[in-house]
C-alpha cells in the first residue's frame, strides 16, 4: 500500500487576503518535496485515544461534522464515500485515480488518531477548519480543511493532509511502475498536488468573490 509521512503534513497558514493567495499558502508543504514512507510506530495502540470535541464544532451539518465523517469513512476503508464529502470539480481536477489512491492511503495512520476540531473561521463564504490528529504516545499533528456550504452541509475544497497523500501516492505510483527515474515520479506527485491545490483555490476564489458583492 502507498504511504506518507504523517509528519509532513502538520502545516498551517493564518493569512486570508486575498483570498486565493490564502489558499495557496494554505497547502503549507511544498509538494516538490520529495514523500517520504511512513513506519508506523510499533508502540502504538490500534485504537484512537479520546477527544472530547466542543459539541458546537462537530454537530450533525457543520463543517466540523462533515470533517469527522470523512475519518470515519477514511477509518473503514470507505473510500469511495469519502470522496463525496469533496467538491466534484475538485475531484474531477486532480484526477480520479491519484484523489482515490491519496485517501486510501491515508487509513493506516487515522485508524490509530483521533481528531480533535481545534478551531472553525468563517472566511469569505468558507469554512476554515484548524484541526489535530492525535495519537496515543506521540505529538499531535495539525492540518487545514477549508469547506463550501451546499444544501443541508459542507463540502471539502482543499486540505493539507490529503494534499500530501496525493503527491506520496503519485510519486510511488510512477516508482513502482517500469519508468523508475526520480523525477519523473517526482513530477507526478508534484503535480497530482498541484491539481488538487489549483482547483481548490480557483473555486474558492469564485466563492469569494460573490461573497463579497
């Protein structure tokens, strides 16, 4: 299975104007960075530990509760699910195998991290979504997810940690393949992220923009 460093994804931005130049940073990690394999700590427990969420943050409709719902899904190998909880002109851009393939590899690691919604910021027409994984033993780790309303709930534009995934899962994808030359599976992971990263901040951008009038 394609992996990734959960530690490379702890990235965050606080800086919203203008707005698309605000999301771009919001992909805080380089995706020209080269993956790196996750190993999963043989120490720790195959259960999330306990976060008590404020009951606000992650109510049935919310951003926090669509956000929740999609590690829910991610925890059972529910992949295609998941996908749902993401705007389709996102996952239409990044394209279908490389978005598919960066959430399933993301199970591994959240089977054993709880997620804890540490804050939720309304920004021109979005949600902006702080929040950690947390894991028994080890540092809590923090990402970006940045939402759109849609009838009766929210959907998922861009965030930090299945940014990185789609790039470790492009990247390998290419390494396990016949071509095995670093830069070519490099450049595909670089722009597998690039993709998703993109068509977040265009549709944010719109959205921002009739926010504002």
């Amino acid at each position: 299975m394609v992996s990734y460093d959960p530690k490379s994804v702890g990235c965050r931005f606080s800086c919203w104007a203008p707005l698309a130049l605000s999301l771009l940073l919001l992909a805080g990690c380089s995706s020209d960075d080269p993956p790196v394999e996750r190993v999963e700590p043989a120490s720790r427990p195959s259960v999330p530990p306990r976060v008590d969420n404020e009951p606000r943050l992650v109510r049935e409709g919310s951003p926090g509760g669509s956000v929740i719902q999609l590690w829910e899904y991610l925890r059972a190998g529910a992949v295609p699910s998941a996908a749902t909880l993401y705007d389709e002109d996102v996952r239409n851009a990044t394209g279908t195998n490389e978005f598919a393939g960066g959430l399933a590899a993301l199970q591994p690691d959240l089977v054993s991290r709880a997620l804890e919604i540490v804050k939720d910021e309304r920004v021109a027409g979005l949600r902006l979504l702080t929040v950690r994984g947390v894991a028994k033993g080890e540092p809590a780790l923090e990402y970006s997810y940045t939402l759109r309303p849609r009838a009766g709930g929210w959907l998922i534009v861009f965030d930090t940690l299945l940014s990185r995934a789609i790039s470790s899962y492009a990247t390998a994808r290419i390494q396990q393949t016949a071509d095995k030359k670093s830069g070519n599976a490099a450049a595909a992971g670089a722009g597998a992220a690039e993709r998703f990263r993109s068509a977040g901040v265009e549709l944010a951008t719109r959205i921002g923009k009739r926010a504002g009038r």
